[in-house]
C-alpha cells in the first residue's frame, strides 16, 4: 500500500486480466498511467473498490437500479458508471461519470480491501492491444515502468468485465462481458 499511497503504479492481477494500479486523486501517477498505456485523453480509467463505504469517495449517491446489480453482481466482474463526486480527477471521470467496480474474489479485491481507497484498474496493455494475461506479455508492452508487479501466473479469462451505465432513466449495456445483463 505505501508504493500507491506515495504515487506509485503497480501491475496486478484481477478476476479478469492484469492491471494497472494507482491511487485514484494521485494526479502524477494517474497521468503517468495515461502516458505509459498512450491511452486517449478523453477515456477515464476505472477504479475498483474494496468495501461499499468507499464508493461514497467517488459518487453522491446509488440508484435504486444500480443497488440491485450490485446486491447481485458485487463482488464480481461487473463495472458501473455512477455520477462522479465532484472534485475527482479528470483522468477517472469522463462526462461526469465514474466507472467502478468491486472485482470478484482476487488479488485485486484483496488489495482494494487492504488499501482502503480506489485504485485503478485499467488494463495492462496499450490502449487498443489485446489485455496483459501474464507477466511476459505485460512486459513486452511497457518494460520496466512500474513500481511494483505481482505475477498471479496465466490469466484465463476471455472476457473482461461487462460495464452498465446507472446514470441515466434506464441502465445501458455499455460493453458485455463476463456477467451477463439483459
């Protein structure tokens, strides 16, 4: 925790495919992130949580709606956009919203649990590359540019997480993933 807490990144494994962690309002690293991943400006980058109170550091409120994804998908594969708390860093909203998640049982969980605050869990790869599923391939994208990397071995997943907008009158499948949502 002291490697985000002083401005850190991290690689680590998640429920789904390796990511890339930084402490969610650390402008420096959330901006070394984008550099590094050559991720375009206008793409927030999620962040995972480990407790409900902490959403709380990222959004005003939850909808009814969301509520009930979440008592049914939380812990798991599934992200939500939420209206962002104001004040949060550019680089993790994106027209006022917020992508979140509490991953499944992992690594990733773990550390969201232990750190006590958001952490980014935007995807190990260049942005438009396929996903870092093992410590190799993440290597051969970015090199040594982390602080810290924990090897959680091959990843198999094949899909990511799914993403619902709850922003607006009716939830949006914005991308279909490994919690399927009709």
């Amino acid at each position: 925790m002291r490697i985000l807490r002083h401005g850190g990144i991290i690689v680590y494994p998640t429920e789904t495919f390796y990511g890339l962690g930084a402490k969610y309002d650390i402008e420096p690293a959330l901006q070394s992130l984008y550099d590094i991943k050559k991720r375009p400006g206008k793409m927030a980058m999620p962040v995972i949580i480990g407790y409900m109170e902490q959403l709380s550091m990222l959004t005003e409120g939850i909808p009814d709606k969301a509520g009930a994804l979440i008592s049914k998908f939380w812990p798991g594969p599934l992200t939500l956009l939420f209206e962002a708390r104001r004040g949060l860093s550019d680089f993790i909203i994106a027209e006022n919203k917020v992508a979140v998640r509490m991953p499944g049982e992992s690594f990733a969980l773990r550390l969201a649990r232990a750190s006590g605050f958001p952490v980014t869990a935007t995807s190990a790869n260049i942005s438009g590359m396929l996903p870092g599923k093992n410590i190799p391939m993440v290597m051969n994208y970015f090199k040594d540019a982390f602080d810290l990397i924990i090897d959680g071995g091959e990843l198999e997943s094949i899909l990511p997480s799914t993403i619902v907008d709850a922003t607006g009158p009716e939830l949006k499948v914005l991308r279909q993933g490994l919690v399927e949502i009709r």
